[in-house]
C-alpha cells in the first residue's frame, strides 16, 4: 500500500486526528499540504513530517471562507504540482441543548463542519477531474448516525456529510475519483479531552472494544481509503468506533 508520488491536502490537520492523519499518509509516501486556521501550529506538523523525508507545507486556511479555500487550493496546486488525495478533518463542536442554543452556534458549526467541506471538494475536484484521478474522505462522526443530546448541530452537520458524499461519490465515479466517510468514535485528541470527566466515562461504557480510539486507528482507516486497494470504494461510511455502534 504506497502513496509513493501522491500529494494529499488534509484541513485541520496542526493538532488531534488532522496531524496523525497527515503523518500516517507521509509514512505511506505522499507529500502533504497542512491546512489550518492555525498556522503555527501547522508547521509543527510540517516539521514532523519532514523528518519521514517526505515534502509538506503549511497554509493557513479558514476552510468556511470560500475565496481563501480556493486561492489555497490554486496555490498548493502551484507548490506541488496537483492534488490527488483531499481529507476533510477540520471540524469544531459548540455544544447544548437545542432550547438553549445560540443561533450563532448553530451558524458556526455548520459553516466549518458541512460548508467547509463544499468548499474544499468543489476546490479540489476541478483539479482532479482533469486528471481522471482523486481520493476524496470525509471525516464525520459516530454522532450524526446515532445523535447526542447537547449536539445537534453538530450531529446535524456530520449526517448531512455522508449525505453530501454518497450525492459527489455518484457524480464523479466514473472519473475515477472516489469519494468515502469515515464516522469516528470517541477518539482521545484534544476535542474530547476537554469534555468533563462524567460524559467521558458514558461514552467509554458504550464502547464494547473497552478503550478510547486513538487518532491512529483514524489515520490507519484514511490510509487504506486513499489507497490503490480500495480502488472499487466509494460513497461507503467506515465505521471506526470501537464497536459503540454497529
Ligand atoms: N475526537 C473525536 O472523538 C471525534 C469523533 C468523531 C469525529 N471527530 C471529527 O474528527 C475531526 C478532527 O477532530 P479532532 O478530535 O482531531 O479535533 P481537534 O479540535 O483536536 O482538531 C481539529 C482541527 O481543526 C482545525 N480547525 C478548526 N476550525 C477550522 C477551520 N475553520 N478551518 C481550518 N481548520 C480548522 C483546528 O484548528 C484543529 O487543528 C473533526 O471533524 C471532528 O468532528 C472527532
């Protein structure tokens, strides 16, 4: 399974499951264009996939602003050439129950959530649809199949992706670019860390597999999704939970 000679675009990609997703693909052979609002952090990926002896930069990018996603896009398309593989990691929460909600909440999670994705798919995929080749993955959430109280928005964001996905999977097979979800989990990066202790321990009691997912089970389930091996996937959701639902 190499990515030898690939060049992959992953947002959100300076902390948590972003930067191990961006780590795994390098240790596959891609070279890497880290997106994310924060730069700094970025770089410190960048720094770390230079040591795998493989090429990446950093770009500071606001994936719901769609002018930056698209002057990015032609950028990176100018440092490395093209773009093959594109992973929409970046996402927030901004949690309550809906009776309580801030309509300002609801707004900011499904610009970056389920909007960023729009804008970086239809970036990339004029690229990629001259070369009759992409990888395309989308990262959602064991939430927008199963909902969680205090998280509509977010849930609501995350179902509407695979959604999304499965409509482009159909309109661009016969390209060859393939366009798949993956629905983490509970996944220890610091999204969760920050959840008080209580809600932690809920989740780990729904999880037969008995631990926390780590942002490696994550990366390992991109990997073989961008890969030549899944050449005949596509529109499908994997499943990388633990078990905590089936
Ligand atoms: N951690 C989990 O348990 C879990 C479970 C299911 C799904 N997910 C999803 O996995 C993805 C990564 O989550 P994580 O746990 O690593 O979160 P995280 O908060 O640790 O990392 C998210 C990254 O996205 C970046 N980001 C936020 N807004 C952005 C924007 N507007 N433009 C560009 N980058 C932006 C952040 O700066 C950060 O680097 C998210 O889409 C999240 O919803 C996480």
């Amino acid at each position: 399974m190499t990515l030898e000679g690939r060049i992959s675009l992953i947002t959100g990609a300076a902390q948590g499951i972003g930067k191990e997703i961006a780590l795994e693909l390098a240790r596959a052979g891609s070279d890497i264009a880290v997106a994310d609002i924060l730069f700094d952090k970025a770089e410190e990926t960048v720094r770390e996939i230079e040591t795998l002896k493989r090429r990446a930069k950093a770009y500071g990018m606001d994936v719901s602003d769609t002018d930056e996603v698209h002057q990015t896009v032609n950028q990176i398309n100018e440092d490395f050439g093209k773009i093959d593989i594109l992973v929409n990691n970046a996402g927030i929460t901004r949690d309550s129950l809906l009776i309580r909600m801030k309509r300002e909440d609801w707004d900011k999670v499904l610009s970056i959530n389920l909007t960023g994705v729009f804008n970086c798919t239809q970036a990339v995929l004029r690229w990629m649809l001259k070369q009759r080749y992409g990888r395309i993955v989308n990262i959602a959430s064991v939430v927008g199949l199963m909902g969680n109280a205090g998280q509509s928005n977010y849930a609501a964001s995350k179902a509407a992706i695979i959604g999304f996905s499965k409509s482009i999977a159909r309109e661009i097979a016969s390209r060859g670019i393939t366009v798949n979800v993956i629905a983490p989990g509970y996944i220890d990066t610091p999204m969760t860390q920050r959840l008080p202790d209580e809600v932690k321990k809920g989740f780990l009691n729904q999880i037969p597999i008995p631990r926390l997912g780590l942002p490696q089970d994550i990366a390992k389930g991109v990997a073989f999704l961008v890969s030549d091996d899944a050449e005949y996937i596509t529109g499908q959701v994997l499943n990388i939970n633990g078990g905590m639902y089936m």
